[in-house]
C-alpha cells in the first residue's frame, strides 16, 4: 500500500477483522442473547453522574457540569492530599497535630451544628486519628487541624486544593476552605467530583481504604460512617463520602465494585438523608446491570501478522503495548469488531515496539476504542538479494 494513500486512510480502507475470526477475542458467553439497554433512570438531584472507574466512561449523566456547593464533598480534597503528602513522606501517620483555637470543636463558632471530630484546643492528635475524623466522623475541627499542619494555614492549603485540582483536570472547583462548610466561591460539579473520587482510588490507595470503615470512636466519642451504602449487601459499596449543608442540600459520592468493574457515581443536591442513597443506588444499580468492562486484547499480545518488505523475515507480529479494557453493554461482547490502519509500509529495519499504526475496536460501525499499532519483534533487514527482489515488488505494487 503506497505511503500516501495510509496518510488519508478512512475507515472504509481500513483492514477490518471480526472478533469473531481468526484473531476473535477468546469469549465464554458467545451465545448469550442481546441485552435491550433501558434509557438511565431519572434521578432526583440537581447534578449526577455514573463513570466506569477503569475507562472512565460517562454510563449516565445529567446536569454533570452545573456549578453546586459541595459541603463535605469537599472533605475528599483535603483527604486526597493528606494520601500525597503520607505517600511522599512529607507527614507520618504518628506525627503529633497540635490542635489550635481555629480547630478547637467546642471554640470556633463556624463549627456549631456541623460534623465534628470534637477535638480539644492545645491537645496532640496524631495524623492517623485525624485522618479517620476526617473521613469517618467527617469532623469539620479535624479538616482545619490537619490544613494548618501541612500548610500552616487554611487559606494556604486551599491554596493545595486548587493546585490539586487544576492538576486532576477539575476545571469547575473552585476551594475556599477543607471541610466544605458554605462559602461563596466555593463550587464544583458532579463532574469534578467524579474525576476526584477516581485520582483517589487510583493514586492513594492506602488513603482510600479508610472509606469503607462504618464507624469511628475517639475520646469516648462513637461516630458512625453516614454512607449508609456501605451497609447494603445487595451491592459492594467500599467508600465514598456524603455532604449536606443547608445551602448543598444532600450529596453522596459513592463507589462499588462487582466482578473486574468498578463504577463511580455522584448525586449532588438530593432532598433528603434517604433520597441520596435512593438516587446512588438507582445509578449504581443500572450500572452494573446493563453495562460492563472488558478486555479484548491484553498488553503485548499478537494483534495480527502483516507484510514485511526488505527484512530478514516476511512478516512481522503486530499488537498493541496496554491493555484495552472498555465499556459496553451487557450482551454485546460478540458484536464487536477490531481493525487497524497502518500509516506507513512495513519496510525493514523495524525495531521492536515501533509504532506503525492504529488499532481501532468497534460496536454497531463507532469506533469506541484506538491504541497505537506496534511490532511485537525486531526486524533486520534482509540480504541484498531478498532486498533487491522486494524493491522490484514494491515498485509493481505501488
């Protein structure tokens, strides 16, 4: 194939193979009946979404980018960089907090009413009994105490926050304090919050564990987990947090796992304590039930062989370096369909791992996954004979 016509390859040139053939994906439930897929449920809140964790793809959505107060929410944030500051060493889990007049429970008028970890002004605390207040008891005193231990000032650790936050692609957020108590300029989205819950369960995994403990007791003081997912065994919720303020109205962000898939989802603004963990349920369960992730092609492994000119040998393996999880709904495995486009001849050398092209995977004729084509070995080239006698080949092909 000339060079220049697989610069302007559409898809109707590309080199399309049926999972279904030689190269098929190894598939145990060929046979199983389509699913009919359902529209998503209509979800009572003022935003929400449900993401597939390991491919990041949007199941369900409405409202996902309108600008909310976040309440607790925001307490994800700040346990986030309490994970990155324990991964990189900068804090320790027994490192003393020395709790101040702005942390104090009973002492900064800010905190009355609200969640609290009740810490006492002057006391030690260390890190890992304020994390568990943080994530846990969601104490708002235990937010400020550990903002002021790693950045020496609330204003400064929001100033964190952000950075974070710019860092992790939420171009909605906007932090104004730790713990999530209204404020004016204190905004995201279920957007945002979604691409957050994810950076946590991926980056601080350690830090993520905490988010399945159902209760917390400190000084005396039993404080139970208010994600009241985590007790429902028709699902395997392992975290995330809730949120409510008066101006938020009630939020939860919530996470399960079933099989290999893992999904996310966020209700921002719901009515009441029940109605938050309806609405997740709702989402979670439409989720699973008609949806799944799966893996076609495993990193490294043979896509198909094709046509090497001039090398030591006549063809060369082609695949891809990383794997290819993706999600589709339940049922559909056997309608998928691979192929590639290469966007150069195969002229010798080619080292091992050279990117010489595109795979893409297909469902009903949409590309819905691309990953670069590359060798799989090494190709020298061959002796001048053989070269010579592609040479001549090549000029009769093109």
């Amino acid at each position: 194939m000339p060079q220049q016509l697989a610069k302007t390859m559409t898809k109707k040139h590309r080199k399309i193979i049926s999972l279904l053939g030689s190269i098929a994906f190894t598939l145990s439930s060929l046979s199983q009946a389509a699913t009919i897929i359902p529209s998503p449920p209509q979800i009572n809140a003022k935003g929400h979404i449900l993401v597939d964790f390991t491919t990041g793809k949007v199941i369900a959505e409405g409202n996902a980018d309108i600008l909310l107060a976040p309440a607790s929410l925001t307490k994800i944030m700040t346990s986030y960089i309490v994970g990155k500051e324990l991964q990189s060493g900068n804090i320790k889990n027994d490192d003393p907090v020395k709790i101040s007049k702005n942390a104090w429970a009973t002492g900064n008028p800010i905190f009355k009413g609200s969640s609290l970890m009740f810490l006492e002004v002057g006391k030690e605390v260390p890190i890992h009994e304020i994390n568990q207040g943080i994530i846990v008891a969601s104490g708002n005193d235990a937010c400020v105490a550990i903002a002021e231990h790693i950045a020496g000032s609330e204003g400064a650790f929001a100033d964190m926050m952000n950075a974070y936050a710019e860092q992790l692609g939420m171009s909605s957020s906007y932090f104004e304090n730790s713990h999530g108590l209204d404020s004016t300029e204190h905004k995201t989205t279920a957007r945002d919050m979604a691409t957050l819950a994810k950076a946590l369960i991926r980056d601080v995994p350690e830090e993520y564990e905490i988010y399945k403990q159902k209760s917390y007791t400190f000084n005396g003081i039993k404080t139970v987990n208010r994600n009241g997912l985590l007790w429902d065994k028709s699902m395997n919720v392992d975290g995330l947090k809730t949120g409510h303020t008066a101006q938020a109205g009630y939020s939860l962000v919530s996470s399960a796992t079933k099989g290999d898939m893992r999904l996310i989802s966020v209700v921002m603004g719901t009515n009441s304590e029940r109605s938050r963990l309806v609405e997740s349920r709702k989402l979670l369960n439409y989720g699973f039930r008609f949806f799944e992730t799966y893996t076609p092609y495993k990193a490294g492994e043979k896509f198909v062989s094709d046509r090497v000119w001039m090398g030591d040998v006549k063809e060369v393996d082609l695949g891809i370096l990383e794997d290819t999880p993706i999600t589709i709904p339940r049922g559909q495995r056997k309608n998928l369909k691979a192929n590639f486009e290469l966007n150069q001849q195969l002229i010798a050398p080619l080292a091992k791992g050279q990117v010489v092209g595109k795979v893409f995977l297909q469902l009903d004729g949409e590309d819905i996954g691309e990953y670069p084509l590359v060798t799989l070995q090494e190709i020298n080239e061959g002796g001048m004979f053989d070269r010579l006698m592609d040479y001549v080949k090549l000029q009769f092909q093109n």
